[in-house]
C-alpha cells in the first residue's frame, strides 16, 4: 500500500495529524479543536523576554481599547508583541537605536498580523520620541542592565534622561511600568527622584528570573492619581498571589491562561 503524500508546504499544513502503528494496531490522532498558537506563547518569529514574565509586565499596564502603548526601547518588540496579542484593540509604539532591532520588531508583527509604528529614535534624547506632550497613555520599557545591552555614557544619566523624555510624553492620567533588576534597582529610583516628585512609586514586585537574577516590575502614576504612598509588593492585577518570587511564575502562567479564548476548530 502507498503511504506517500505530497504536501505543498509542509512547514505549514492544515491539518497534522499523528499515526502509531504497532503490530496489526493502527492508533490516528486527529484534533478537532485547537488554541491560538500566539496566545499559547513561543510562536512568535524572534523571541526575546519569556511570554508569561512580558505577559505580565503588560498586565500592570491595565491597557484598555483604544490607548496608545509605548515601548520606548523596544528591542524585537517582545512586550509589544504580548501586548498586541492579549489587548489587540491598543494601538502600539515601538522605539529602538538600533534597526536591526527594529525588523524584527516589525516582523514579530506580521506574524501576528498586527500594526505598529517604530522609529529608529534614542529616546534618552529629550524631545526624541517623535510623539507630542502627554500623548501616551501607557508605557512600559525594559531599560538595559548595562551587561547584554551596553549603556552608552553614565548608567545614572541615561536612567535620568531616559525619565524626563518619558515624563514628556506620557498622560498625566497615564501609567509607566518598568522591568529592571535588583543590581539596577537603586539607581533607576535614584534617577526618578532626581528627575521628578509628580510620579509616584505606587508597585514594586520582586520575582526570579534565573537563579542568579532577579526581576523587578515598578509601577508607575502620577501623584495626583496615585496619591503619596508607599509602593505595594504585590501588582494590582494580583490576587492570592504568593510572596515569595520563586513561585511566581507558575501563578502568572495560570493567570495569563485563564484568558484563553475558546478553542476553534483545526479546519473550518
């Protein structure tokens, strides 16, 4: 009997479908339903930041339908991409030095069918990001740590100036969130208080992301919204969360796929 089958892209098929044969035994699986492979998480075709942490970092954003989302320093576009996957109604901003970066960024968003607008742009620059006074409602940036990614000049002065060009452009009703690591912790705080006292600290949550790094995702809102108050250790979004960092990433990946939409069929 001839098994052979010709297939005209076999790197992207309809339907897959798994035979086991044992002895006289013929076993086929075929699935019927299937999830969306973006939203599963490691689909994406330049993978940087882990889904679940950058799922998360874009969660405490608290994006809603129609705001503009910025990454200032994008990169490939790993939290943009998460975001545009699970809040697709945003509309999104990259900006990156580097335009090599920058395609790939783009490329992620074709994958995802999805737009975003990139700039080749330092947004350490004031005036740099191409985008008026208090036009974004929300920001989130993983600013580098000065070891993969090398920080041109001094670390304090490129947090500093990196703060008061994203205090330009962001809404005084607005929301920042950035991710950095505890070996950068102090001066990035000690950048933000030198740079301004409108902003507040409202979350600082600590979680492992190796078992030589720790993370950290800081919170940011104006004073008049957020009010003067010492930062919570735990995110908004958060509920019986644990308190130890170790154990958070099984509880954002639980949370992250609570919001999976129903399956759809394989073939429709």
């Amino acid at each position: 009997m001839d098994l052979s089958v010709e297939i005209a892209d076999p790197g992207s098929p309809d339907l897959t479908v798994h035979c086991h044969v044992e002895g006289s035994l013929i076993l086929l699986e075929i699935p019927i339903l299937q999830q969306n492979q973006m939203m599963l998480g490691g689909s994406l075709p330049f993978q940087g930041m882990h889904h679940v942490e950058a799922w998360a970092i874009a969660r405490s954003l608290d994006i809603r339908e129609g705001e503009m989302v910025l990454d200032p320093m994008c990169g490939q576009g790993t939290l943009l991409a998460e975001a545009a996957i699970w809040w697709p109604n945003a509309t999104f901003v990259g900006c990156d030095v580097n335009s090599s970066q920058l395609a790939r960024c783009n490329n992620n968003f074709k994958a995802l069918s999805q737009v975003v607008s990139l700039n080749q742009v330092d947004a350490t620059e004031y005036g740099g990001i191409p985008l008026r006074d208090g036009s974004v409602e929300k920001i989130m940036v993983a600013p580098p740590w000065n070891r993969q990614f090398a920080i041109r000049g001094k670390p304090q002065e490129f947090y500093e100036n990196m703060f008061r060009e994203l205090f330009r452009v962001v809404s005084d009703t607005g929301r920042i969130v950035l991710f950095v690591s505890r070996r950068v912790l102090q001066r990035v705080k000690d950048a933000l208080e030198a740079v301004d006292t409108c902003w507040s600290l409202v979350e600082e949550r600590s979680f492992t992301v190796t078992r030589k790094t720790v993370g950290i995702i800081l919170s940011l809102e104006a004073v008049q919204s957020a009010g003067v108050r010492d930062p919570t250790d735990r995110l908004f979004w958060e509920r019986d969360a644990p308190s130890d960092g170790r154990d958070l990433y099984e509880y954002w990946r639980e949370e992250r796929a609570r919001g999976f939409p129903r399956l759809n069929p394989v073939v429709s």
